[in-house]
C-alpha cells in the first residue's frame, strides 16, 4: 500500500488449525544462504587442495625410495 510517497506493508496474523494459536513464520534471506554456500564450497576447496597436495609428496617420496633402492640393488 503506498501512501503519500511512504510505502507500508500490512501484516496480518497466521493461525494453526485450531484457530487460536498463533503460528511461526520463518523466511531465507537468499543473498545471506548463497554466501554461506559459497565460503562452504571455499573451505571444501581448500581442504580438497591440501589433501591432493599431501598424496602427491607422499606419491614423490614413495617414488624417490624406490628408484633408490632399484639402483643400489
């Protein structure tokens, strides 16, 4: 509803079944969930990177021990 320049917004009541209690209503702020899904995939990420990097030292040091040890046998 829009009055003299100042828009208002009327909010009426909700009612469970019984018609007396008063219900709970809940919104998502989307810009506020898509943020949290965002940092989410970041730390996911991350955490993904650092594995990989992990096995690939550990795959690096397992390849130099061996090549090692088939040269001096």
């Amino acid at each position: 509803m829009r009055f003299d320049g100042v828009t208002t917004t009327t909010e009426e009541p909700v009612y469970e079944a019984d018609g007396k209690t008063q219900a709970t209503q809940q919104t998502v702020r989307y810009e506020e969930l898509l943020s949290l899904g965002i940092f989410c995939e970041r730390l996911e990420r991350s955490d993904l990177a650092a594995r990989v990097t992990a096995l690939e030292a550990k795959s690096t040091a397992a390849t130099a021990t061996t090549s090692t040890a088939s040269t001096t046998a």
